[in-house]
C-alpha cells in the first residue's frame, strides 16, 4: 500500500505570495503595506486591490520566482515527505505553470504540481490550504482539510464553521499541522 497523498497550496501555504504582492504594490504604486495588513483576498490598497495586483504581477515569470518561502514551511515539507506523498496544487492560472513549476523545483526538488480551478479535483486524501471556500468543497466524504491561519482568513464566522466540520482543522501554524496528523494517526510521532 501507497504512502497517503497529500495536497499543499502554494500561495499562502508553500509561497508567501501576499509578502511578494505586498512589495509589488509598493513599487508599483507607492502605498507602503505588510503581509499582515492583507486581511481579504480582494484586499484594497487603495490605489489597487489585491486581486488586480495579483493579475498585472504573476504573468512576470521573474515574479513568481522571486517570491519567497513561507517561513516554516521546509521543514514541515522535509517532516511531511518522510510518511506522505505530497503535490503541490493551486488555483493559479494555465500561464503560471511554468515558473510555478520551477519555483518549487528550486526550492523543494521535484515534486508534482496540479494547476486547478477547483482543488477538490485533486485525487488527494489531504488538503492543507488557506482558502476556506476550497477546504469546503475539498473535505467529503473520507478527505480531511487543514486550514493554515493567515491574515486573511481570521474571520469568526470561517474559524467556526471550520471548526464544526467533522473534516477540517484549523492550524495556526505548520507545528500545529503536524501535531494534528499525529494525532489522527496519519504521521508517526
């Protein structure tokens, strides 16, 4: 029997994809930001949102490859590869697969990526993401989901509904992940 499979998202998860946008919206357009201050995906900066940063920056091959690793997160890859299977999956569009591939190539070594409108297409038991509405759709069934605790994704309403899915976990940080897959029998602690 095969290692479990488990899906990573790269923005916000694998790639600190807000930090990058952040720095672009700043030279771009001079409004000074942090990571920390994206509290919404459409987040608005004032003289653009984070949306429509994200849709003038990621066709910039150098951009995407610029960006940075999420702090934390190669450890937690190197403990997680040990007892799982892992891709990496993400919402970006059909343009980005060739640098997205690299990025992780450089980073991480070879590993497969899955470029998806819609997570639940992967053929993952596991999901760790940052996007609430695609650890909804993702966690049926036998599949488990974990949400990354991000600035944006801090809102009441979603932590509970979290929460209250028998499926879904909520994790503060990486160590708490870890310790959760522990616990459900998934990693060896």
């Amino acid at each position: 029997m095969g290692k479990t499979l488990f899906a990573v998202d790269v923005d916000g998860v694998a790639c600190d994809h807000a930090a990058a946008v952040c720095k672009y919206v700043a030279e771009k357009y001079g409004v000074q930001c942090k990571r920390e201050d994206v509290t919404s995906w459409d987040h608005n900066f004032g003289a653009v949102t984070f949306v429509k940063a994200v849709e003038e920056a990621y066709p910039n091959k150098d951009f995407l490859l610029a960006m940075e690793v999420t702090p934390g997160f190669e450890p937690f890859l190197a403990r997680l590869r040990r007892h799982l299977d892992i891709t990496f999956v993400s919402t970006r569009k059909p343009y980005c697969r060739e640098a997205t591939t690299e990025w992780i190539r450089k980073r991480f070594g070879k590993c497969p990526l899955l470029l998806a409108e819609n997570k639940s297409q992967t053929e993952a038991k596991l999901l760790l993401d940052d996007n609430p509405d695609e650890l909804f759709r993702f966690a049926q069934g036998e599949r488990i989901g974990f949400l990354l605790k991000q600035p944006w994704n801090q809102q009441t309403e979603v932590i509970g509904r979290i929460r209250s899915h028998p499926n879904l976990h909520f994790a503060r940080d990486f160590g708490q992940v870890v310790g959760q897959l522990e616990e459900l029998g998934l990693l060896p602690k």
